[in-house]
C-alpha cells in the first residue's frame, strides 16, 4: 500500500519507516531537511521536502504523493518536561495536532484516501478519578492543570475527526509514554540523566499511574493499524500500567543509578511546581485490551521491567 508519513524524521520513524518498508509498502515520507531527505531516500523511502505549516505546499505533496493511508506522526518535543509550560512547549505539535491534520485531511479527501493515522497520547488526559487503568471509553479529564489546557483542546480536537471526518476512516493511537532509543527514557536520553543525577524523586508517595510504550512496539502497533481495526481511539500501551513509586526504582536500578530520593507532597509543589503535582501523584494508566483484540496486536516488550533492561539504547 502507498503509505504517507508526516514526522517520519521523529523518534518513532526511526523504527516505523524501517517496518512499513519491511511490510511491502511504498512509504513516503514529509520532511523539511534537504538531508534528512537524501538520508531517506538512501533507505528506500520516498522523501518530499515541504514545511507541513506552509498549507500549499503540504495539500501539493500529499496530493502529488495520492496515498491510500496518511500515518501523521508530527511531534516537536525535543527539550519538553517543565509542567509549568507544558502548553508553550507544546505549542507547535497543538498547531500539527489542528491545523495539519486539517490540511491533509482536506486533501486527503481530494484524492481519496482510504485511512488516516493519527499520534495522540494516552496517560494524563484521562479524567483523574475513579480505577487506575483506563480504556478508551473512559472520560477525559474535565479539568487539567491550567498549563496542559490547551494541549488536551487539541488532542481532543485531533481525536474528534475519528467520528467528523467520515470521507475515510480515521484511527487515533493514544501511545503511552515513549522509551527506547532517542527518547527521554533512552541511553543518554533526559529523564534518564536526571534519574542518574537524582533529581528525578518520588513525590508524595509516587501514586501516578504511568503506562509506557517501547517505540518499536508503538510502531508495530502502527502498522497492524493500517490494515487492521475499525475507526476509532487505540490504547497503544505495554501490559502494566505503574504507579512512580514502582517503575521509577526500576529504571534507576536499569541505568545504574541509585534509588531516587521520597520528598513530601510540599516539597514537591515547590520542585516541579502545582501543575506537575498530578502527573506524579493522580494520573491514570491505560488499558491495551482494544488494541490487542482488534489490531491484532501483542507488545514485543509487555512491561517496562523488560524494556528498560533491554531495550533502552
Ligand atoms: N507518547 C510519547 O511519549 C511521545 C510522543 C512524541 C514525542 N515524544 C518525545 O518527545 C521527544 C522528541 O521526539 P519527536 O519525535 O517529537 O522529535 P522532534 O525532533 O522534536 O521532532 C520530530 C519531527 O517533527 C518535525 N519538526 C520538528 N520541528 C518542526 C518545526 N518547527 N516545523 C515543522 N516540523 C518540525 C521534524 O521533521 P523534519 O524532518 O522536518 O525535521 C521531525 O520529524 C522524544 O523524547 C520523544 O520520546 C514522546
């Protein structure tokens, strides 16, 4: 199948691009680098240079590309992971999440795509209440921290064309939160430099449930979505959802760290600030029951206690 991919430069690219391929697609790939271009190409990708914020040109590639499914993986996260600022540091990838989906879905109905594949996330934007694993049937959070408001607008924004867009069938993947090389939590990446350092303490008792996703399993994922699943939201996450209190020893023990440090719930709000205070303490996990029974899908790395042993760098 002729698959377009939009951040395929991005962390998971680096293992989707290699699998669409593995799989017999024919990929292209968007990038605004004349390098990275020259790089994908060399590994068997079609590469088109374009801007995908210059609306013009990107409905021009896509239309000139004419793919039966667009996989739109765009994130500018590099460098994210102050709390307090989460909505100016996620400004861009909100605007990839709205108005680029916007454009290459108008486009994509000009030349009659059959699926879109979109990013979305899967951990804080549930509501903080209720069991500690959600699935996608549960409620999204009706009020955020007032720093994550505009970023949880656009992933609704982005998971509402799953029932508006009805010209093609549109899948959202929530992915857990990314590890594996080139990620924050990959060999040399930052949380696993602050775990090192010890600044990465449990706060308040480590409550938060946090659900992770090797990036070669959110790829594989990817790819049973292209031709498996009905229209609709995924869970893209491992088998066990954690609180902080039990996977964060265990990444520190994984990277040769010693234990975090415990600090009080006080100390905490001072450290990483009130709007981090959920993220640590309240949030919930997801489940992955939907994906495995309809993408016909099962991770390669089921928990975070294998993944972070092997599969960091
Ligand atoms: N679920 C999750 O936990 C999750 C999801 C996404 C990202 N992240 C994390 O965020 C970090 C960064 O990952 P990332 O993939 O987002 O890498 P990134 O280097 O921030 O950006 C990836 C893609 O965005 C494009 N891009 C970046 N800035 C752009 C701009 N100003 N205008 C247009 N396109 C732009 C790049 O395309 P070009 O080829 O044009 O340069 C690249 O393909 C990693 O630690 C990753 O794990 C986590």
């Amino acid at each position: 199948m002729k698959v377009l991919v939009t951040g395929g430069t991005g962390v998971i690219g680096k293992f989707l691009l290699p699998l669409l391929l593995e799989n017999k697609h024919e990929v292209v790939a968007l990038t605004r680098s004349v390098t990275k271009a020259a790089q994908l190409e060399d590994s068997g990708v079609s590469a088109i240079i374009v801007d995908p914020l210059d609306k013009p040109r990107l409905t021009a590639a896509v239309r000139r590309a004419e793919p039966e499914v667009i996989i739109h993986q765009l994130s500018a996260l590099s460098g994210v992971g102050n709390f307090r600022k989460v909505d100016q540091e996620f400004a861009l990838t909100n605007r990839f999440r709205t108005e680029v989906t916007d454009t290459l879905l108008a486009a994509a109905r000009t030349i009659g795509t059959r699926r879109f594949i979109a990013q979305s996330y899967c951990g804080w934007p549930y509501a903080r209440k209720g069991g500690p694993v959600k699935t996608e049937e549960d409620p999204l959070d009706p009020k955020p921290p007032e720093s994550f408001t505009k970023t949880l607008t656009a992933i609704r924004y982005l998971e509402g064309k799953v029932s508006s867009a009805t010209f093609l069938e549109v899948l959202a993947l929530r992915y857990g939160i990314f590890y594996g090389p080139g990620t924050a939590i990959g060999k040399g990446g930052a949380t696993v430099k602050m775990v090192k350092k010890r600044r990465f303490p449990i706060i308040g008792g480590g409550g938060g449930v946090w659900s992770f996703i090797h990036l070669l399993d959110a790829a594989r994922a990817t790819v049973a979505a292209i031709s498996r699943g009905a229209p609709g939201i995924y869970n893209i996450v491992d088998d066990e959802p954690a609180k902080v209190a039990s996977w964060l020893p265990a990444l520190a023990k994984a990277v040769d760290a010693k234990p975090p440090y415990r600090i009080p719930y006080w100390v905490g709000e001072i450290v990483i600030g009130k709007a981090g205070m959920p993220i640590m303490t309240q949030v919930r996990g997801g489940s992955n029951a939907k994906a495995k029974r309809e993408l016909n899908w099962t991770p390669v790395y089921p928990s975070w206690r294998i993944g972070f042993v092997d599969g960091l760098d």
